[in-house]
C-alpha cells in the first residue's frame, strides 16, 4: 500500500479541512506534519513513496529537505499548490531530485480564474466604476455600453486556466488570439489564431508584440520560472490599444508592475485588473493601491469554497494512475527545467 507524507500545518484552518478528508482515506496510509519531529523519525516514514506538499496550508519547505534522506522509497512529489516555485529548486539541489517526478495542482483552479477573468474584462467593458462613481454623485448619466461581441481577448500562456477561458469567450461572441512557446502543444484549435514567442518563434521572428498589438484585453496566465520572468513589461504595454485592458490571473512574477503603472498613469492602456503580486502582501507603499483605472484583489480569484477540494481531486486522480498496475509516469508533470 502506498504511503504518503504531507508536509502542512493541521492546526491551520486548511489543514484542518485537508485532516478531514483524509479521515476517510483507506486506499493509502498517510501521516502529516510540518517539522520533521512530527513524522516520527526515519523508522517511521522509511515507506513514504509520495511527498505532498500543502503550502496552502502553511507547509514549511524545508521539511521536504529533512525528510528526503528519510525516504530511500520515494518515487514522487506532489503540489497541493499549482505554483511550485520554491518547490522546483529545492528538488533539483536534493540528491536524485532532478529525476523524481514533481506534479501540481494544475487545472484544480481554471474554472474560478475563467470567471474571474470575464469579471474583470465586463468591469471595464460596462465601466463599472463610472457607473459608481455616478451614483455615488446621483448623476443619472446615459452613455454608450460596448459591448464584448466582437472584441479579441489575447491570452498570453495557453493552458489549462486560458483554454478554460475561451469557451466564456466564445459565449460572448469573442475572437480569440494565443501565444505560445511550443507549437506542439495542444489546445490550438480552441483559437482563431496562435502566435509564437521564444524557441517557438517562427524563422521571421518573435511574434510576441503581435498579440499584444491585436488584443482588446490581454490575459496573462503564465506560471512563475526564470523563464517568464517580467514577461509583460514596458515595450509589450506600449505595444497595447489605449482601449486595451491587462489581467494578471498567472503569477505577479511575469508582470513589470513598475512598467504598468507608467504605462496606465500615461494613458497607454485603458486598465487593468491584477490578482497576483511581485510581492504578497501587496507592500502598503506599492503606488497600485492608488493607480487609477485598477481592478485589484488580494490573490483570492481562486479562493472559492471548494478550494481545497478541487486540489485534493487532482491529487486522488494523479494518485490512481501511480498505483495503476504498469504505470510509467504521469501524463502531465512539472518540467523543472522551465520551473513549471
């Protein structure tokens, strides 16, 4: 029987929803702590085969550290999280790290991203705030409403959160662009047109400007990793509509937030809304708080009521498939070279 060892707090709100549904786990042994003391010592998880990591539940990473040499049967580490960037490097500094299998939570939050993504493009679509601000001035102000029907959304990152978005798209009538750094990915037929940027980039050059030139609204879903660094920053703001909108729903890692707000406070883009940060908390003297024309939430976009359940599904199902007689690894894993 498989044997799993969850790095988390179970004295945390969330861990104690996760300690709750692994009360009714009898396909797999379990134990769970957050300093390698509570795991019992090396005779006690000297069977764990899978490591799974519970940031969310206040999981300390260096714990995976502890117990690595502690493991000798470990085959595989899972992410309760979908981001895994403190994650990715700690593997790849353990011995026989870079070989074992890392996944995530990929795809546990897509459907509550795509709603919050049509939230923000209908905020500034409708103009919401002028709508407030009118009522707060009891100004009974009529003004042309445009509409989505027709517009391009442009994502920038097509997986699993964007392909999740398109079919919210198309149901408003919306053309659809992507860029992408592989053109052996799939999910290409979900748009009206795919650019390519970086080693994908076609013999006459990166088309990454392209989309950002085309796009109405631009979402960004990009994971972290050095490679998507800053990716949205001053020459792909500049490149923008001063009608486009920005959404930031990846990680705030791939956003020059200091380029934004020069581009918005010039007028280069019409708005933007932003649920991830370069730094979280947002720092109180972050000069986003009181940039004009920002829809800004506290990096809860994902935060629903089946949060946590949705991750725990993804786990159960990866989970099937490494106890499935002939498994030869997982169909989607974190690449630790990209970091994601």
């Amino acid at each position: 029987m498989s044997f799993v060892a969850f790095i988390g707090d179970k004295e945390t709100p969330n861990g104690k929803v996760l300690s709750e549904l692994l009360k009714d786990v009898t396909s797999f042994k379990w134990i769970m702590g957050n300093a390698v003391e509570d795991f019992g010592g090396a005779e006690a998880v000297k069977e764990v085969d899978v490591i799974v990591t519970v940031l969310f539940a206040g999981g300390k990473m260096p714990v995976l550290t502890d117990l690595w040499p502690l493991c000798p049967k470990l085959r595989w580490v899972h992410s309760l999280a979908a981001g895994v960037e403190t994650v990715v490097p700690q593997m790849l500094s353990l011995p026989g790290g870079p070989e074992i299998p890392l996944t995530n939570a990929k795809g546990a939050y897509s459907r509550s991203l795509a709603e919050y993504a049509l939230t923000a493009m209908l905020h500034f679509n409708k103009q919401v705030p002028r709508l407030q601000q009118n009522k707060k001035r009891r100004i009974f102000e009529k003004f042309t409403m445009s509409e989505l029907h027709g517009k391009t959304v442009g994502f920038v990152g097509f997986g699993d959160i964007a392909q999740t978005t398109v079919p919210f798209c198309r149901a408003f009538g919306m053309r659809v662009i992507a860029l992408r750094q592989s053109k052996t990915s799939s999910g290409n037929d979900l748009a009206d047109k795919v650019y390519y940027t970086g080693a994908g980039a076609p013999a006459e050059g990166d088309q990454k400007l392209d989309l950002f030139r085309e796009a109405d609204y631009v979402i960004c879903s990009l994971p972290g990793g050095a490679s998507t660094m800053q990716f949205c920053g001053q020459a792909e703001f500049e490149a923008m509509k001063d009608t486009g909108v920005f959404i930031s729903i990846g990680r705030g890692t791939c956003v020059d937030e200091a380029a934004l707000v020069d581009a918005m406070k010039a007028g280069k883009i019409a708005g933007a809304a932003m649920d991830v940060f370069q730094t979280e908390p947002l720092p109180d003297a972050s000069p986003l708080w009181a940039l004009e024309g920002l829809l800004l939430s506290p990096h809860n976009a994902d935060l629903t009521d089946a949060y946590i359940k949705c991750s725990w599904d993804v786990f159960l199902t990866k989970r099937e498939d490494f106890v499935a007689p002939g498994f030869s690894g997982f169909d989607v894993q974190v690449d630790k070279v990209k970091g994601y």
